[in-house]
C-alpha cells in the first residue's frame, strides 16, 4: 500500500471512530430518565385589583402628577477634541 493510502485510511478510521462515539453518546443520553413532570405554579388572585370597568375620569392629585421633560437639541460639539486635524500629512 501506498503512504497516501495509508494516510487516508488512518483519517477515515480515525473519523469513523469519532463518529460512532458520538452517536453511541447520543443513544445513552437519550436513554436516561426524564425527571418527572412538575406541578404548574398557580399565582393567587389579587383581589384588591381595581375593576376592568369604566376608568375614571377624575384628574389626578397634584401630588400624583409626574413632570413631563420633553428633549431638547443640545448644540454641543464635543467631538472636536477627538479629531484630528493632521488627518493630510
């Protein structure tokens, strides 16, 4: 037999081994017992949640009320210290 042969042999056993290991591992793996199935979590009911009637129409208390911040475009350049202006040389 050639050297080459020889060569490619060895990979395509070496392959085959390889492969085989991985399906008999996958065949064990498969093969163990699943843990039994658990109770579903029931959460309690929040009895003192409010109706899913009508909402009220009444304007909340001032100490309820969240300010309002709307953005504004800041004119700010601060990028100009990471240029580099000897950017040509």
């Amino acid at each position: 037999m050639s050297r080459t042969l020889k060569l490619l042999l060895a990979v395509a056993v070496a392959v085959v081994m390889v492969v085989g290991v991985y399906i008999a591992g996958s065949f064990t793996g498969a093969s163990e017992n699943d843990p039994p199935p658990r109770d579903p979590v029931v959460l309690p009911s929040d009895t003192t949640s409010p109706s899913t009637g009508t909402p009220s129409t009444r304007p909340p208390s001032p100490s309820t009320r969240v300010p309002v911040v709307s953005p504004s475009p800041v004119d700010d350049d601060d990028d100009d210290d990471d240029d580099d202006d000897r950017d040509d040389d």
